[in-house]
C-alpha cells in the first residue's frame, strides 16, 4: 500500500515539476547567439511575433522570426552584456511607443523617447507600432487639398488630404527639400505633421530641427529619427512607430502629414536584419516579404469617413534612386504602391530647374479631385503646354529656323519652366500661386523678355500684396474662378503691367 502511494505522488510530483517546465519555457528563454543587433534564443515558446522581450539588464528587443527551435530577436538598444547562455523574457506586450500632444516640438527616437536634451516627456499613452490598416468602409475619397506651397506640385501634381505621394529621385536632388517645404506649408493649416528620419546623420537633423524651428512648424511637428549610426533593427521600426503617432492624431479627427526619409534605406535596414536571421535573400538580395514591409505601412495613411472622425493620413514617402532607375527593384514596389509620384531629375537640378520635377514622368492619382477649383481652372493645360515645348525643344535643336508658332510655344514654355522654379524654404501661398499662373494662362508672361522674368514674379506677387489686398481675401473665402473674379485679377495684372512695362522699355533702349 505505501509503496503504491509513494509511486503515485513521486509520478505526480514529477508531472508538476514539468508542467513547471514547460511554463518555464514558455515564458523564458537562452541566448543561443548573438551580433550586429540581432539575437536567436530557444525556450519562449508561446512568444508571438512582434512580442517584446526582456533581458536581464532591462534590454529590450522584439521577436521577428518564429522557428521551430528558435526565435529571433532584433534588439531595440545597443547593449554589449548579452552574451551566450543569458536568459531573455516574454512581457506579453507588443512594440508601442509613446503617443499623443506632447511629442509636438521634439525630437524623438523609435520608442518616442526624448533624444534633443529638452527634457523628459510624460507619457500618458502608448500604441503599437504595427496596426491593421482601416478597412474601406471606414474611409472616404479624398477630397480636401493639401497645399504644399510649391507651385509646380500645386498646379500640376496636387496632393490631397489622406494620399501617399512618392518623392523620388536620385541623391542631393532636393526630395527632403520638397517635403520640409511641404511641412513648413501647414503653418495655420490645421495639421499635425510627423517627420520619420530613417538612417541619416545627427547633423541633418539638428538642421532640420532649426529650419522648422525658424519657420515656425515645430509647433505641430514632430521629428522621430533612428540614425545612419543606430542599429538596423531601430531603423526598421521607426516609419511605423511613426505612423502610429500619426494614427493615434487622426483618430482624433485630425489631419496628419508624414514624411518616411527614406523608405530606401528602410528596406536595406530590413534586408540587413533578414540576412542575419538567416532568411532566404531574393531579387536583388532582399527578402521575397519585402514589398510586404513597404505596403502595410502605406496602407495605413488614408482618410477617415465621418463615424470614424474625418481625421487624415497623408504620407510622402521618400525613395532614392541610382542613376535616374526608376524600374530597380524597390522604387517599383512603392510606385505601384503609392497614389502617384514626383519624380526629380539630377540633369534638371544642375541645369538649374530646381525643384528639378520631371513634369512628363510625375503625377497624382487621386489629388486632382481635392485640387481648389480656381487653381484646377488656372492650371489645367499647364502639363500639356510643357510636353509640347519639351517636344518642339529637342525637336528645334536640329533646325535653325523654326516658324513663327514653333517660336512662340518655345518662347511661352522656357517662360513656364522658368516660373515654375522655386527656392527651397520659400513656400507661397495659394492666393499667390493664382496670380502667377493667371499670368501664365492669360499670356501676360509672353511679352516679358527672358532676363526679366524672375522681376516680373517677385514684383507682380509686391503688388497684388499691397494694391489688391481685398481681392486676395475674396480669393481665399471662395477659391472659384468666378466671371466677377476673373475681372478683378485681370484689372491687377493691367494696372501692373501699365507700371512693369517701363522697365521692359528701359531694357529695350
Ligand atoms: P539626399 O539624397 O542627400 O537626401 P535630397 O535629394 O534630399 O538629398 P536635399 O537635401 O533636399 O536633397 O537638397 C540638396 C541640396 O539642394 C540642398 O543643399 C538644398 O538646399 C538644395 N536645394 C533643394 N531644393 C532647392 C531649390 N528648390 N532651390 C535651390 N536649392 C535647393
Ligand atoms: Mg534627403
């Protein structure tokens, strides 16, 4: 009889010491290897993927890969004490970051922490960092513009509230310069606006910092960066935390604007994680989920309908090229991804057409829509007119004399392209925008020599500032083309003309 009870409860004090064990396992882990950021442990094996862990010194990392033996873990901070044999932990809990008003003014890293020496910031909310996209019946078209106060995107390639714009381009070609501009265009907007660093240099963003700050957009920007010297993982995971921060502002009813800077050095971060976890590289060494990595973020840009609050997603993504290829692996995927593209031309920005935008390969697919009515009308044949020109230029070059028609769309579209160049950190407003292109449209630029061209913008935008000051208004309470309007810009224009006219006779003699 005793030695029956004492099987029984050595048995069941064995069963109890394994179920133990298998609790164990489930909850806590060993570093099998670690480098370059990237740890595989066995143990864990309830852990799901995107699950944070912790080591035993208060490292963080989150689970990216789930094998049979093993995870695989990427760590959110550099930390030389894990080593071989240590113990890691599950938490339950997903990757999120610190959300909400107070980030506006900051500069923050991945995890929305503080990294501009302004202080702590208390945060009272977190979200995880990777989310399902709102469905379509949650979402409404987009039908609110989003002025970037660039003229040639304004008028040709229009953004609209809750559309994702591509900006591509070789290196130094002005794709940051666009989107800061863009940023630094909400002033007095309505619009929060997240700037995403992925892999660039501190001093670029101390710059950045400053020209926003100067500008006045800090108030409703904030800067999340994972730098050129932070490891691969924090770099991958900062456009979604990014986005969350956005997310949590347009469930809010807001508009949001989020620049990804750039989404090129995103998937080389990535390809550098996946080839450590030792997945199978692809076309051009990436990962086959690659184009996966690129479409959940975008899908999460959008605008919401009226039950869910009207709030808004507009993201910018940024792409950067080699050579001029747009068809190259990556740029592909984010096209076909996003709802149009601008595209910038190296040969174009040297020549001194800057912002260097290819008017024949850029477009937007959805803005045309959101576009303000008077600059829709003012604008509308702008894109043809340029083909044409850029058709009869190349076309010219062989001939020495051309006919009178030949002569006038040339001299007209050297006039356009020559309007349409733009400094950086110099964005105008849309009432401005209507008196160039009115210019533009009405023919008022094709009596204007060349040399003067750049004087006669500078001088008309003076003048329509201080002598129609009233028209301005009407213009911006109702953005229509009206007969009545239509007049009053025209009766500007001539009284400036009748002024501007002496100094083209002065240039004669
Ligand atoms: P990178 O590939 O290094 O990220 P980028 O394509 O983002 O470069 P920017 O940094 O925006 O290019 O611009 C490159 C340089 O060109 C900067 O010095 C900037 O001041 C200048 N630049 C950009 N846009 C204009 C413009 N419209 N007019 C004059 N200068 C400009
Ligand atoms: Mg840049």
């Amino acid at each position: 009889m005793k030695t029956q009870l004492d099987e029984l409860t050595s048995s069941l004090l064995k069963q109890l010491q394994n179920l133990n064990k298998e609790v164990e396992q489930q909850e806590v882990g060993r570093v099998l290897t670690v480098g370059d950021g990237i740890v595989t442990a066995d143990g864990l094996d309830g852990v799901v993927s995107g699950e944070l862990v912790v080591f035993p010194n208060g490292t963080e990392g989150m689970v990216l890969n789930l094998e049979t033996n093993a995870v695989g873990i990427i760590l959110l901070e550099e930390d030389g004490d894990i080593k071989e044999g240590v113990l890691v932990r599950r938490t339950g809990k997903v990757t999120s970051v610190g959300v909400g008003d107070a980030l506006l003014g900051r500069v923050v890293n991945p995890l929305g922490m503080p990294i501009d020496g302004l202080g702590e910031i208390k945060h009272t909310k977190f979200r995880a960092i990777e989310r399902v996209a709102p469905g379509v019946m949650e979402r409404k078209s987009v039908s609110n513009p989003l002025q970037t106060g660039i003229k040639a995107i304004d008028a040709m390639i229009p953004i609209g509230r809750g559309q994702r714009e591509l900006i591509i381009g070789d290196r130094q070609t002005g794709k940051t310069s666009i989107a800061v501009d863009a940023i630094i265009n909400q002033k007095g907007q309505n619009m929060y606006c997240v700037y995403v660093a992925i892999g660039q240099k501190n001093a670029n963003i101390t710059q950045l910092y400053h020209t926003l700050e100067a500008a006045g957009a800090m108030e409703y920007t904030v800067i999340l960066t994972a730098g050129a010297s932070e490891l691969s993982p924090l770099q991958y995971i900062a456009p979604y935390a990014g986005c969350s921060i956005a997310e949590e502002w347009m469930e809010q009813g807001k508009d949001v604007l989020i620049v990804y800077d750039d989404l090129t050095k995103h998937a080389i971060s990535y390809r550098t994680i996946s080839l450590l976890l030792r997945r199978p590289p692809g076309r051009e060494a990436y990962p086959g989920d690659v184009f996966y990595l690129h479409s959940r973020l975008l899908e999460r840009a959008g605008r919401l309908n009226e039950e869910k609050g009207g709030g808004s997603i507009t993201a910018l993504p940024i792409i950067e090229t080699q050579a001029g290829d747009i068809s190259a692996f990556i740029p592909t995927n984010v096209i076909s991804i996003t709802d149009g593209q601008i595209f910038l031309q190296t040969d174009l920005f040297n020549a001194g057409q800057r912002p260097a935008i290819a008017t024949g390969l850029s477009v937007s697919r959805v803005g045309g829509s959101a576009q303000k009515a008077i600059i829709k009308k003012l604008s509308g044949t702008l894109k043809i007119e340029l083909a044409q020109y850029f058709e009869l230029q190349s076309f010219s070059q062989f001939g020495s004399s051309v006919d009178d028609y030949t002569k006038s769309i040339l001299n007209r579209g050297r006039k356009i392209q020559d309007l349409l160049k733009q400094q950086n950190n110099n964005p105008l407003s849309m009432v401005e925008q209507v008196f160039i292109l009115f210019a533009i449209k009405e023919a008022y630029i094709d009596k204007i020599p060349d040399v003067l061209i750049f004087d006669f913008e500078k001088s008309l935008l003076d003048f329509a500032k201080v002598n129609s000051a009233d028209l301005c208004n009407k213009i911006i309470d109702n953005p229509e083309l009206t007969d009545e309007i239509k007049i009053e810009i025209a009766a500007t224009l001539d009284a400036f003309m009748e002024i501007f006219s002496l100094k083209i006779t002065n240039l004669d003699n």
